[in-house]
C-alpha cells in the first residue's frame, strides 16, 4: 500500500498516455478504413446534357494577324477620299468623267497677240506755222475708248529745265506708272520738219526708265501686255481677248488667267490654287517679250521701231 501511495500520481498519468496511444491507434485504423471506401475521381465532373463545341477563333486571329502587319495606304490612287472624282454636270451619259478628261488641260490657246505701246511724232502746218505733235496708241488699255489713238501737242522748243510729260492711256497705264518724258528736240521743224528727232524717257515698272529716239513720221512700239484667244472644247466655249485676271467658268470650277507670254498662257483653278502653263497650240511668229521693243535700230538708247510712214493728218 505504501508503494501506490508514493507512486499514484505516475500511475495515473501513465494510464492517461496509454489511453491516448490506445485511442491515436484507433482513429488511424478507422482513417485508412474509410479511405478505402472512398473513390478518387481526377476526370472532372461530368455531365448528362449536349457536350459544349470549342469556340472558333481562326477570325479574330485573322484580325490580330492583320493588325500587327497593317496595310499601307495609297494616296495617289483615285480612291476618292482624298483625290474625290470630279463630275461633269452637263453630261447627257452615266459616265463619271476625272480630270484626266476634262479641266485646265483640254483649254487650248489658238492665239497671242501683242499688246503694244505705239509712238508717232509728226509734224503739222498751218500755213507758216508748223506745230510737233505725238500720236499715241496705248492698244494694251481694256477699255476700248481708252485704247485708241490720241494726239498730244509737243512743246517747242522744249523747256530742258522742265520737261513735258505726255500723257499715256488711262487705267492700265496708272497702274503701270507709264509715263513719257520729252527731254530735247533735235533739229528745227520750220526748216527741215523732216530730220527732227525727238529724245524722250519712257518709265514704267519692272522695266526701269530708259531712254528713246523718236524720227519724224515713223511708228516707235513697245510690247506691255499680251491678249489670247482660248476655246474649251469639251463645252464648247471660247474666251476671245483674254487678259490676265479673265475669269473662266468650266468643269464645275472657276478658272482665272494670271499670266500671258508670248506662247503661253498660265491658268490657275480657283478651287484648289494649282497653276497649269498652256502653250500656244499653233507656231506664231516671234514676238518681243514685254516691255522690249521690237526690230530695234542701232540707236544707243532705248532702240525705235521704223515703220512705213503713217499718212498725215
């Protein structure tokens, strides 16, 4: 007795650690029991209804592709986005009809003309008195009244300290500053009229002020401008004495003329400010360019033009 009572508690607590092996053996055995009753499924559920079909992708990796190599696009195709068709309203067909068939360049130039500046110093008498006169024709003024011939009385002798200036022409002629100068006249009117010579300045811009001779009863001409003769053949329209700024409505667009040579003619299209250069569409005969007068003499200074004698007055 004396034994369990020193021993007792180790008695009890060794009971307890032989339950507790006693009951982790138990629920060992019971675990690998019930594993065995367990069945292990690693397919996925299942199911009873219609299998669902795979989604088709072979589009969208058509879009992918595409997007990671885009197309470049052409801007000089007509694919009327950027270069739209122009249509020709007056058309009696279904057709659409581009630039390429009408517009600026089916305009033809048929001619050119000169446009000159025209001096002729003559001399009248009245009995015994002789008076110098300048015929001038300024025929590049567009308005007719304005372009035709005008005398103008030469002082003489002439005033060297104050120099006459000889009106010229109206309206193209200001815009111009065409101004003549008669500086001296050379020789006497009452004893040879025939041998006169008058010296003169012509001034005008762009070309600067140069001097002129002028003989008696002989035409002196400058060319300043040019006139053309333009027909448009897909409308059947013609522009005759065409200057520059001469508007010209065809092809649904407003065309204006803004500069005229001596075989070509430059038209520039409203709509989109291009310019295009017409040449003239049959040979001419050489013309002075503006503002150089035509078959000069020998004369040192700015050169005279002869002419056969105008009859007088």
């Amino acid at each position: 007795m004396e034994f369990l009572k020193a021993h007792f508690e180790k008695i009890i607590l060794s009971a307890v650690l032989l339950g507790l092996i006693a009951a982790a053996v138990v629920l060992a055995i019971q675990a690998m029991t019930f594993l065995g009753h367990v069945k292990v499924d690693t397919g996925g559920p299942t199911s009873v209804g219609p299998k669902v079909p795979a989604v088709e992708t072979t589009n969208y990796q058509a879009t992918i592709q595409s997007a990671l190599a885009p197309k470049l696009v052409d801007y000089d195709k007509p694919h009327k986005i950027f270069n739209p068709f122009k249509v020709l309203q007056s058309s009696l067909d279904d057709k659409l009809y581009t630039s390429q068939d009408f517009g600026v360049q089916k305009l033809l130039v048929e001619k050119i003309k000169p446009l000159s500046l025209i001096l002729f110093p003559h001399v009248r008498t009245y009995g015994e008195r002789s008076s110098l006169y300048m015929f001038v024709t300024p025929e590049y003024e567009t308005v007719p009244a304005y372009a035709r011939e005008v005398a103008r009385s030469v002082s003489y002798p002439v005033n060297v300290k104050r120099p006459q200036k000889i009106a010229i022409g109206r309206t193209v002629s200001k815009a111009k500053n065409l101004t003549l100068t008669i500086t001296n006249v050379v020789g006497d009117i009452s004893v040879d009229a025939g041998k006169i010579k008058i010296l003169a300045e012509l001034s005008m811009d762009g070309y600067g002020t140069n001097g002129i001779s002028l003989t008696m009863s002989n035409e002196w001409r400058m060319v300043i401008e040019y006139a053309a003769d333009l027909i448009y053949p897909p409308e059947n329209k013609q522009y005759p004495d065409a200057r520059v700024g001469t508007p010209m409505y065809f092809f649904n667009d407003t065309n204006r003329v803004m500069e005229i040579q001596a075989d070509s003619v430059t038209v520039k299209e409203e709509s989109s400010g291009k310019r295009t250069i017409i040449l003239i569409r049959r040979p001419a005969a050489p013309i002075a360019p503006v503002g150089i007068p035509q078959n000069p003499t020998t004369s040192t200074n700015v050169p005279a033009v002869n002419s056969p004698s105008k009859p007088t007055p």
